[in-house]
C-alpha cells in the first residue's frame, strides 16, 4: 500500500529564517513522483515542487527545495528566506507511475501547518 | 478565467438530501478526480475518470456517485447527504500527454456543510 506520512501537525519559523518540513513515503512501486502543495487559508491548491523518483538531483524551485533522500524513503521540502505569505497548510503528495499504476492520482500526507513569525 | 472551476463554492445542506457538485475545465485535460479533505486527513481520492466511457472508484467512494458528461465536466453527486459528509471538495485535472509526471491541477474547492 501507498502512504505519505507528515509528521508534524504544526511548526513556527520566523520570519527570514529557513524551515524544513518533513515527510515520508512508503510505496513498492518502482517509480513515483512526489509533490509538495502549499494551501492558504483561502483554501486553493498551489502546487510548489516535484521530484522524480528516478531524478538524479534535488529539485529546487526560488525559494523551495526538495531533500530527496531515497533510501531513506524521505521528501522533505526546504523553505527559505521564510516570508509572512509562506503561512499556510503544506501537503506532501505521492503518484506512482509505474504500469497499470499510473492512474494520476495523488496520495497526499495529513498536511503540516506552517505559521511563519514577523 | 480560471482553468478548473467548481460550483458551488459554497452550500449547506441538510441531511438526507440530493446534491451535485459540478466541475469544469478548459485545460483538454482527460483525467479528473474528485477529492475530499478533512481536517487531519489530508485530500483522500473519491472517484476518478480518464474519459467519459472510463470512471473509477477511490478509496472513500461510498456514499458518492460521478458523471463524465463531457470531457471538460466532471460532476460528483451525494444521492442522500449525512453529516460526516461535511468536508471541503475538491476537483483536479491531469493529463499524461502534457507532462511527465501527473501534475494535476486543482479547482478553488468546493465547501460542504451537512446539517
């Protein structure tokens, strides 16, 4: 079975500091992707980062990392320079796309809530 | 305009009734999915279609029914609503052919409140 596991219900960082949400997966499927999704308190979905689980190196978008440790079966997300408009819900997300598996569909963790202090 | 709309945004209901919730989308997406999030849960899959002849269960589909009616329209019904259906839905896109990774995108959330 697919899981994503989020640790962490809640963090603070200041403001201008880094943070690191932590998250880990469990699948048997040769390859995935995983995601991170940020969700204000607007509620949308804004898609961050992607790491391919066949990627030779950590994904960076701007300000966001992706510490891909495979072996280890962890994909945490790396914020830096942390600015008040980071306060938000992250979800960590799993699809797996190997064979009749690649349905599209995402398995996403319980969130972790990030409150960001000026 | 936005890419995946949900209507409604909002609605309170109360239990035991029919509701649709409806979704569209002008990306020429084939793959939908219906999602639900509650509050330390995460998003959990309801339904999911690759076009409008092929419509697949999730994990929490009971209490739930769908409709392709076109490929830019996806709707999810509760055919008798119950309480611990109160949730915020969700709508999401994905396309194999235009990415490598099943990028989905999300519609702005529809919030439910059975009474």
């Amino acid at each position: 079975a697919q899981k994503i596991t989020q640790t962490q219900p809640g963090m603070f960082v200041q403001e201008k500091e880094a943070v690191t949400l932590d998250c880990t997966y469990d699948t048997s499927d040769p390859s995935y992707g995983l995601f991170w999704y940020k969700q204000p308190s607007s509620g949308e979905m804004i898609f961050l980062i992607y790491q391919g689980s066949y990627d030779q190196q950590n994904a960076t978008e701007g300000r966001y990392s992706l510490n891909f440790q495979k072996a280890r079966k962890s994909a945490n997300l790396v914020i830096s320079a942390s600015q008040l408009g980071d306060s938000a819900m992250y979800f960590c997300a799993m699809t797996p796309l190997h064979g009749s598996s690649n349905t599209g569909k995402l398995i996403f963790g319980q969130g972790t809530t990030l409150q960001v202090k000026p | 305009d936005a890419d995946v709309t949900q209507t409604p945004r909002n609605r309170i209901t109360k239990t035991g009734k029919r509701i649709m919730l409806e979704c569209s989308q002008t990306k020429g997406h084939d793959r939908m999915y219906w999602y639900r999030q509650d509050p330390g849960l995460g998003l959990r899959l309801i339904y999911y279609s690759f076009d409008v002849k092929d419509i697949n269960k999730g994990e929490i589909s009971d209490g739930y029914s769908v409709s392709r009616q076109a490929q830019a329209k996806f709707s999810l019904s509760l055919e008798s609503a119950i309480p611990n259906q109160t949730a915020l839905y969700f709508c999401a896109t994905s396309d194999l052919t235009s990415g490598a990774y099943n990028e989905q995108f999300f519609g702005p959330g529809t919030r439910l409140t059975v009474l």
